[in-house]
C-alpha cells in the first residue's frame, strides 16, 4: 500500500484523503435540508457561477461588482450552509473540489431555470415579443443563422434576437447557465453532460482565396503550391485547426509559418479581399461571396456536422422554438445547396 501511495502525484493524494473525510462531514452537516432553511440566497448561486468561471475571487468580485471581501464573506457564508469546502485557495487562484464542481453545475442549472422561467412568464402569450439568445462560432455564423433569424423577423418583427459569438467552451458553459438559449456551430465529438444535439446539415471545407489571388483561375494546384503565400488558419484550440495539422502531417508537409490565426468571419473575409492569402474555410462561406473563389484541392475527410446544442433539462421559451424551427429549415435548404453545388472527386 505504501508504494502505491508514493506512486500516486501528491495533489491527487490529498484530494482522496481531503474527499474522504469531507464527504464524512458532508453526511453529518447535511442531516436536515439546510438548503431549504433560508439562508441559501440567490446571490450564493451567482457567485459559484462566477468564482467557477473566473478562477479567482479578485476575478469575481470584478465581474459581479463587488469588492473583494464581500465576495469571500459570501463564500465563507455558503460553505457553512453546505459544511464543505468548495474550493481549494492556491497561489494563483482558487480550484474547485469535488464539492465545488458538483454544486456548481446546480447552481448553473437553477439560474438558468429561474431566467427562463422569468422570460417565459413575460413571452408565454406568444413569440412574437422576448428576446432569444442565440450563442454562435465560425461554422455557424456564416451562412445558417442569418438565414435563420432573416426568416424569423419577418414573421415575429418584435422579437429581439440576441448573438453572442465566442469559443464552444464559453458557449458551453453560458448554455449551462442559461445565458444562452441555444449554440448553434459545429458539433464536434459526443454531446456535452446536460445537452442534447440536432444536426442540421454537413458542411464541406474548402480552400479559398480571393478573387483577385494569382492561384484564383489555377485548375491545377495542390497545398504545397500555395504554401509561399500567407495563410489565415483557425485559432489553435479549435477542431479544425487539428484536422488541418494532421492532414499536413499525413501529407508529409509543414504548417505554414507565415499565417494568422482568426475564426471572426468578417476578418477572414476582409483579410482574403485585401491580401494574397490562403484560408480554410466551411465551403458555404466562399461559395456565396462573389469577391471570393474555392480552389479545387480535395481535403480528404475535413469536414463537420453543424447543427444546435440544447440544454436538455430546460424547455425553450416560445420565441426560443420559433427561432430552432427557422433554424431547422434553413439548415435544410443548406443541405440541399451544399449538394447541388458539390464538386466531383478527382
């Protein structure tokens, strides 16, 4: 026993044996509902959200307008309600415990029923009023949910749409806090704990240069032609930036050096405008802007599925469902386009 012990990192052993004994006095503090006792506030759940999210409690006393003492009162305050630790204090911040993560994903989950249930109380007559909030990354915003929200306002003109643009992680987690009523973008990997997905259509990768690009009018051209020229590539945390770097590596061939890294469509596309540069790019973004052309360079299967993430414990708000079936026949008619603009496998 004494040698696994001295196998296992240092952190992980103070964490089981910090788990053990927590989870002991857990039982004992937890004998009656204290959560029901009154002295669980709704500013508890918004400060978990916040310290969870930031990493520290300078970081969420900042976001949530208070200073910094009043925010470890708080905390101190919510750990004798519960009688355990929720968060480890280090150096460079705080990290949750066991506790912490476990509390924090039903302190999300009650704030985004109590917003909900709020917004659905004011919108319950119909969807023509509220506002819905959509969360949105590159593969989504070029094309799909334009088309989407263009449809929606023209039968609901008074109801406000909302686009948040960010990373999936920080979609992810504003879903699960119910600032967001829906992420619509790539659908990578299995569907994240508490979600549930709707693909709405494939989209093909292409590589793309602007019009004006001396390898434009070229009907015969490979990667490693065009590696001379500046490259704008997705962010490195990204899937597709990956997918491309293991296709490189496939094909025996270098990164680019000379690149930028963005997933802002708009800076994409200005910067193909502006300059010489090569980009990968969803296909539907290139296909539809005249000042644009796709390159005929096969990328094997570099591609994805977009469709919509969903909270699964949390019903939409009527303008909520007006926006998922505007969103829902627009991915349809991509689908088809998609096809119909398919080029031949060579």
């Amino acid at each position: 026993m004494l040698v696994l012990l001295g196998a296992c990192p240092s952190h992980a052993i103070r964490q089981s044996v910090y788990a053990h004994k927590s989870m002991q006095s857990y039982d004992a503090a937890m004998d009656i509902p204290r959560l029901l006792d009154g002295r669980l506030k709704l500013r508890h759940l918004i400060l978990v959200d916040a310290l969870s999210e930031q990493g520290t409690v300078v970081g969420a006393a900042a976001a949530l307008h208070m200073t910094q003492p009043v925010a470890t009162r708080a905390l101190q305050e919510l750990e004798a309600i519960l009688g355990v630790q929720l968060y480890e204090r280090g150096p460079r911040g705080i990290t949750p415990t066991v506790f912490g993560e476990a509390f924090t994903q039903h302190a999300r989950s009650a704030l985004a029923q109590l917003t909900q249930a709020a917004r659905h109380v004011s919108e319950i007559a119909s969807a023509d009023r509220g506002t819905v909030v959509v969360g949105t990354h590159l593969a989504g915003s070029n094309m799909l949910l334009p088309r989407a929200i263009a449809a929606l306002k023209a039968e609901h003109p008074l109801l406000t749409v909302v686009v948040n643009e960010a990373t999936p992680e920080t979609l992810l987690i504003d879903l699960q806090a119910g600032r967001l009523d829906v992420i619509v973008g790539r659908l990578a990997g299995s569907s994240p704990e508490g979600t549930v997905r709707r693909k709405l259509y494939d989209e093909s990768v292409k590589v793309a240069v602007g019009t004006h690009h001396p390898a434009a009018d070229l009907t015969d051209v490979s990667l490693s032609d065009l590696l001379e020229f500046p490259w704008i590539l997705p962010g490195t945390r990204t899937v597709l930036r990956r997918e491309i770097e293991e296709y490189f590596e496939h094909h025996s061939m270098t990164m680019p050096q000379n690149r930028v890294e963005a997933t802002s469509f708009l800076t994409v596309r200005q910067l193909l405008t502006d300059m010489d540069v090569v980009a990968i790019l969803p296909g539907s973004i290139a296909r539809d802007d005249s000042r644009l052309t796709t390159l005929p360079i096969v990328l094997g299967n570099i591609g994805h599925r977009v469709g919509m993430t969903l909270a699964a414990d949390r019903a939409l708000s009527p303008g909520g469902n007006a926006l998922m079936g505007k969103l829902i026949e627009a991915g349809r008619h991509m689908s088809q386009s998609d096809t119909s603009h398919e080029e031949p496998m060579h």
